[in-house]
C-alpha cells in the first residue's frame, strides 16, 4: 500500500499533464474516496499495543509520520 501511495504521488505531482483525459475521473476518485479508505485501514492495523511494544522510540516515530503527512498533504 505504501509502494502504491508513494507512485500514485509521484505520477500525480511529476506526470499529470502526460495524464490521458478518459483517467480523469478514476484518479479524481481514487486520490479522493480509495486513499482516505486506505489510510483509515493502514492505521487500523497498527494498534497501541504495539507501539508500547516498542517503546518511546517507536511512538516519537509514529507521532513524526502522521504529523508530516498531515503538512505534507497541507
């Protein structure tokens, strides 16, 4: 999934003018409707048990990811 968010962000950003017109409304969608639906579930499968697992690192970790794409979405 992060291999497929991190191409769809490249091409989105580096390739759209190359973009065939009949695309349009399936990227529309899928960087609307799939990408929210598909960060929802990438964040379910990480639960606080596991970042407890891990310690404070890997929570200072998770804190960085999520507040970087949020500003990076921005």
């Amino acid at each position: 999934m992060i291999v497929g968010i991190v191409a769809g962000a490249i091409y989105g950003n580096a390739l759209r003018h190359g973009m065939p017109e009949s695309w349009a409304a399936g990227v529309n969608f899928s960087a609307r409707k799939l990408l929210r639906i598909a960060v929802a579930f990438f964040g379910l499968r990480v639960s606080l048990q596991e970042i407890a697992q891990v310690g404070m690192s890997g929570f200072t970790v998770s804190v960085l990811v999520v507040v970087s794409t949020l500003v990076i979405g921005t």
